[in-house]
C-alpha cells in the first residue's frame, strides 16, 4: 500500500496525487478526466473509465483441439458467468456438427446470449441483456418460487406414485441452474465494473451475498431432483403410510425453514434467522425417526427412503446457510455503519 498526504489547495480544495506507475499503466495525460467513486465501505474509487457505459469485454475461443462437446459447453458457461459481452468461436477449418449443438444449447439454457453472426468458421455469440434490468432480488424470488415447487412436487409424486412429475421435477433443475449462474454473472460484472453497482443499487458487498444464496437455493434445488430421482424406484411399490406420513412431515418442516430463511433475507431480520437455525434440530430429529423406520422397509424401498429423507434434511440445512448469511451481513453493515457514524 502507498501512503499519500492529503494536501490543501487554494484554500478549500484537498488534493491528493496519484501513483505514477498506475498514470502510465493506464495511459493518463495531462488534463484527462478521471472518475471517482465513493464505495459503501468509505473507500474511493479512482477509475479512468468516466461513463455508465457496460465494459465490452470479448473472448476469443480457438476450438481447432477441441473435441470432446461437454468441454467447450463447459468453457461457454464459464465464459458467461466471467461476464464476457461477447464470445467469438473461430476454427481454421469447417466446424464439426457438434459446435453448432453446443452453442444452440448453450444460448437456451442461458439468458441474454443470442448468435449475432455465423459462417463456417466463426460463430459470434453476443449479451444483449441489460444488468440492470434483471434486479438480484426479484432473481432469487424467483429461484426461491421454483426450488420451492421442485421439492413440494417431488414429495407429492411420491405420494401420488405419479412419474410423470418426478421427472417434471427433475426436467425443472434447469429453470434453477439459469438463475444461479445469471447472478454469479452480474456479480462477476460487478466487481469489474464499479458503476454497474450503483447502476443496480446494490453494493458490491451485498452481490457477493446474493451470489452466495444463489448458489445455496441452486443446491436445493439439486435435492429436490435427488428426491424425484429417488422416489422413482419406490413410485409403483406400497410404501408404508407411516413412512410417507413422516417424509411429508419431514419435508414440511424443512420447507418452513426455506420460507423463514428467505423472509429474513429480505426483512434483514437477524432475530427470524437466528430462530430458523435453531429450528433445523426438529427436522434433524424427524429425519432420524425415518432412518429407522427404513430399516423395516425391504431393500429397494429403505435405500430409496434413507436417500429421500437425507436430502430432505439437507435442503432444511441448506435452508439454515441462507439465516447464517443474513446474520454474518447484517453484522457486517451494522458494523459500517458504526465506523460511518463514528467518523473512522
């Protein structure tokens, strides 16, 4: 860290001078405009970006030793959570089929990424969301909606014996992984581009928590799937009704915890957090009479049944990850705003 004096100039102005290392690294001459921007720490932004304009970041993808398809989609989806506006796949020689397969692939189950350009030999693939149409909490809302229906449906599947919507179910874990990555990309976006913080009004601090909670409601949503995945074995097979009353059970009492975690996300109620972790013990107990009571079960029936209750306690755990974030950020800006007030 350098440390600089802060100077006083005609008698109102204060001054600080830059790093000249940093003045020629980014090419600043005499009289350019810089930005600044004060950060919700206290800290002071000096950028020589002086517009709203969204960084144009482009990335360049040779495929010509690329082979295997799961590799370059994996290398897109990378590439977009990064936050790249652009990604331009170019190949000396004709593309293979499955390049195109990929990319259609990749543009469906993303959001904002269409082809703006195609030939032979080069595939232009361009963001034409806005960030800041696409706010952080109506995004976890919505990821909070489907998970939510995900889990409800999988154990009503298995109520129902219906396969239809245990693989409904399983088909819907898309609809989760889009928006989870759609918020690992604005994040991303963010901390490169400070002025799309204030763009969107969320401080760069709390992106990272969205991002967190994002993640966290994404793998729910992967237990939801692990129950309809589960639940399918046992569907055409009479399961014990004490044993499907208990799952339900279980799996109300792990809902509630979703519900009470997100309500305390969005209230910043660190009380509701607090007693939302300590409710996961009740579900902890449930679950463990389910255990037993599978041991009872014949062979099939038990694994599925000790699968279906394990990851019903851990979608309730997952849940209480949500009340711990709440609680470490409330304390965090409650703490900001100590050091605000106290002028430090």
């Amino acid at each position: 860290m350098e440390i600089r004096r802060v100077q006083m100039t005609g008698g109102s102005s204060f001054v600080v001078t830059l790093p000249k290392d940093w003045v020629q690294e980014m090419r600043i001459k005499k009289n350019d405009p810089v930005g600044l921007i004060a950060q919700p720490d206290g800290t002071l932004l000096v950028t020589k970006k002086t517009t709203d304009e969204p960084i144009q970041r482009v990335k360049e993808i040779d495929i010509g030793h690329i082979t295997d398809p799961s590799f370059l989609f994996r290398i897109l989806i990378g590439t977009y959570i990064t936050g790249f506006t652009a990604i331009r796949i170019s190949s000396k020689q004709r593309f293979p089929p499955f390049v195109r397969t990929v990319v259609r692939d990749f543009t469906q189950m993303t959001i904002g990424q269409e082809v703006v350009e195609e030939t032979d030999t080069l595939i232009t693939i361009k963001d034409l969301l806005n960030p800041a149409e696409m706010p952080f909490d109506n995004t976890i809302k919505r990821m909070f909606v489907i998970v939510r229906n995900m889990h409800e449906d999988a154990i009503t599947a298995l109520e129902t014996h219906n396969h239809t919507l245990a693989s409904d179910v399983i088909n819907r874990d898309m609809d989760s992984d889009r928006l989870n990555w759609l918020i690992a990309r604005q994040t991303n976006m963010i901390m490169q581009n400070p002025s799309l913080s204030r763009k969107m009004e969320v401080p760069v601090g709390m992106a990272m928590y969205y991002h967190l909670i994002g993640k966290i409601i994404e793998r729910i949503g992967d237990h939801a799937v692990r129950i309809a995945e589960n639940a399918q074995p046992v569907l055409d097979a009479d399961l014990d009704p004490k044993v499907v009353a208990a799952l339900k059970k279980a799996s109300i009492l792990s809902m509630q915890i979703f519900d009470k975690s997100i309500i305390s996300f969005f209230n910043a109620d660190i009380r509701e957090a607090h007693k939302t972790i300590e409710s996961v013990s009740a579900l902890e107990h449930v679950c463990g009479d389910i255990s037993n009571m599978a041991f009872k079960q014949d062979t099939i029936a038990a694994i599925s049944v000790g699968y279906i209750s394990e990851s019903i306690r851990r979608a309730g755990e997952y849940s209480a990850d949500i009340s711990e974030n709440v609680i470490n950020y409330i304390v965090e800006e409650d703490q900001s705003l100590r050091r605000k007030s106290s002028g430090k």
